[in-house]
C-alpha cells in the first residue's frame, strides 16, 4: 500500500507541475485512505507537503519571470494570517464530537472528510468549465480590486487551513480576474502564495498536541517534488487546456467517492 501512496504522491505533484493547480486536493485523500493517517493530522501534513512542493515549483516560474510578487503578497497576506489563525485557534477548538444527531454522530474526523470531499466537487467544477477565450490581442488592465481580494484572501486562508489544500483552484481564477494577470502569471503567482501560506499555515500546528513524523513528511515530499518537476518539464509537449478538465472529472469521481464512504459506508 505504501508504494501506491507514494506513486499517488508522484502524480499529485506532476498535475501540480501540468496544471498549476487541483493536485494539492488529491494529497488529505492519499495520506488518509492509502497511508492511514488521521484525516485531521493529515491536514496538517498535506500543508507541509502543499507548501514545500509549491515552493520549488515556483521558483521554476520565477525564473522564467511568471511571478507577479506585487500581487502574491497584496492576495498572500491575508491567507497567510487567515490559514494561521484557523490551524492555530480554530482546529484545536473543534470537538471530537460536534454533534449527534439521532444515531449518528458527527465527528471531527468526519466532519474535515465531508468538508474536503465537498472542496473536492467544487475544484472538480472549476477545472472542467472551459474558461472563457480574449479575443485575439486584447489585454486584461492591471487593476487591483482590494477589498475583494481581501476578502478572497481571507477565505481561501480559511479553507486552506481547515482541509489543508492549497486552493490553487479559486485562487488563480481570482488573479486573472481581480488582478488583471494572464494565466500563465496566475499560475506561476499561485504557486507562489499556496507555498507561502501553507507553510506558514503548518507551523500554527507545531505547538499543539499533534505528533508530527518529520520523515515521513519529508519522503513523500520528495516524491511529489519529483512529479512537479516531471509536470514542469512535460508542460512543453502536453498542452495544459486538455489535460485540466480530464484531472478535474477525476477529482470529481473522488469527491463522490468520499463522501459515500464517509456517510454511507
């Protein structure tokens, strides 16, 4: 089984490097289902692993000058204090049991499971619609909408913190919307600020109860940097408008899964 799990990791990181986006969602899932790790430990960890592999990642992009670090600070900022305080105060808060309701009981566990597989069917969505096509030499205008990226901030943070994705699916929408960026600075800026909030993100959690494996981290961290690399190099030869909305019915069919094995099951 642990071969699979880090095969599994391999691919996580090579749709990371091929779309930019959406492979963070498949790693709780991995950790949980093919390694056994507790779903609310491995939010934890999957912040480690998000962020450290989005952060070599993205220094590939900067050095082909797709990181706008104006903006992955003005959008980065609030997710970072936002994914802080929520893996800081918020999770630890969370009950073991959160409520019963007849004979079932709703767990905390369960609760981060359904919550991740619901984020799983709304990423799905996102990179299965085709987005819309400019019109041939026309330009998006830097114009930076704060009070909304604050707030985008905010809740991507939130999200992040609670399941521990990297959101790299609502967050490279919003700059090509909100900050006017062409997609391939989007996705090279995203990856800028899911490391930069997941691993900032991760370290609300080092004075808590968690016991964390540090090797354990750090091996399937380095297969998924493997597969980042792998999907940067493949980006060449592969073009990343058909792969997107194959991953994404994946992710949709997972999504599905989970939650007919969290609640049914």
């Amino acid at each position: 089984m642990e071969l699979i799990g880090f095969s599994a990791s391999v691919i996580m990181g090579l749709s990371l490097g091929l779309i930019g986006g959406g492979g963070s969602i498949l790693t709780v899932p991995i950790l949980v289902y093919l390694f056994g790790v507790d779903p609310v430990a491995s939010t934890a960890y999957s912040l480690f692993v998000v962020g450290l592999t989005s952060l070599v990642g993205s220094v590939s992009h900067f050095k082909k000058g797709n990181v706008d670090l104006k903006t992955a600070f003005i959008f980065g900022l609030p997710a970072i204090i936002s994914v802080y305080s929520v893996r800081k105060f918020l999770v630890p808060a969370i009950p073991d049991t959160i409520m019963t309701i007849g004979s079932v009981t709703v767990t905390k566990s369960l609760f981060v499971m359904v919550l991740f597989a619901t984020l799983m069917l709304l990423a799905s969505i996102s990179m299965i619609r085709k987005p819309k096509k400019k019109k041939e030499g026309e330009e998006t205008e830097m114009k930076y909408k704060y009070l909304i990226i604050l707030a985008e901030g905010l809740l991507v943070g939130g999200i992040t913190g609670l399941v521990g994705a990297g959101g790299g699916f609502l967050i490279i929408p919003a700059l090509v919307l909100m900050a006017g960026l062409p997609m391939k600075k989007a996705v090279g800026t995203s990856l800028l600020i899911i490391a930069m909030k997941s691993l900032i993100g991760f370290t609300g959690d080092l004075s808590g109860a968690l016991i964390i494996d540090y090797k354990f981290m750090l091996i399937f961290s380095a297969f998924a940097i493997v597969g980042i690399f792998a999907g940067s190099y493949l980006t060449k030869f592969i073009p990343n408008e058909k792969l997107k909305p194959v991953f994404g019915y994946f992710v949709l069919v997972m999504g599905f899964y989970i939650l007919g094995k969290e609640l049914l099951f």
